[in-house]
C-alpha cells in the first residue's frame, strides 16, 4: 500500500508533467490566474511548480541564444529579468511573464 508521501511524490510528478506540456500561452495565463485568488497552501505550491517550469524555459533561451553567433551575451538571465520586474511593479500592477518566454 502507497504511503501518504508516495502518493504526494506521485501527485507532483503528475502535476508537473501536466505543466509541462502547457503553451507558454497558456503557462503564462495560468500564471496570471493563480495570482488573482486568495493564498492557500496549495495556491503556494502550484505557483512553485509553475515557476520552476518558467525558469526552465528561460534558462533553455538563455542558453540557446547563448549559442547563437549574433549572440553579445546577456548579463542577466531572462527568469532573473522577470523577478525584477515583477518586484518593481507597483502594488496591482502585473507583469507579462509571456514577454519572458520568447
């Protein structure tokens, strides 16, 4: 019989996986959404989840444009551009994270 923590590691490699195949359309507006309901525990571990996937698809570009031979480089990171944005929005305000993906 699964224990409770099997089955809590099965839940999140499910959810990641799912994650995972989302459009960058569509893992920016979940994004978005998870931002405008109240905080819970799971809330909180959802926008982890979604937030470990953007910075991997960050990380993929950063590196892919690294390769590239028009490349001058870039000093700073596309997820570390984002979370500075996001921490210099005004209080309501949001950032498109979408502009981060491309």
């Amino acid at each position: 019989m699964p224990t409770l923590q099997d089955r809590a590691r099965q839940s999140e490699a499910i959810a990641r996986d799912s994650i995972s195949r989302l459009s960058n359309e569509r893992l920016a507006s979940t994004w978005d959404e998870t931002s405008q309901v109240p905080v819970t525990r799971a809330v909180t571990i959802t926008r982890g989840w979604l937030m470990d996937e953007l910075e991997a698809r960050m990380n993929t570009l950063d590196v892919r444009n690294a390769k590239s031979p028009t490349s001058l480089g870039q000093a700073v990171s596309r997820f570390d551009q984002w979370l500075d944005a996001e921490c210099g929005a005004a209080e309501g305000q949001t950032v498109n994270v979408l502009r981060y993906l491309y």
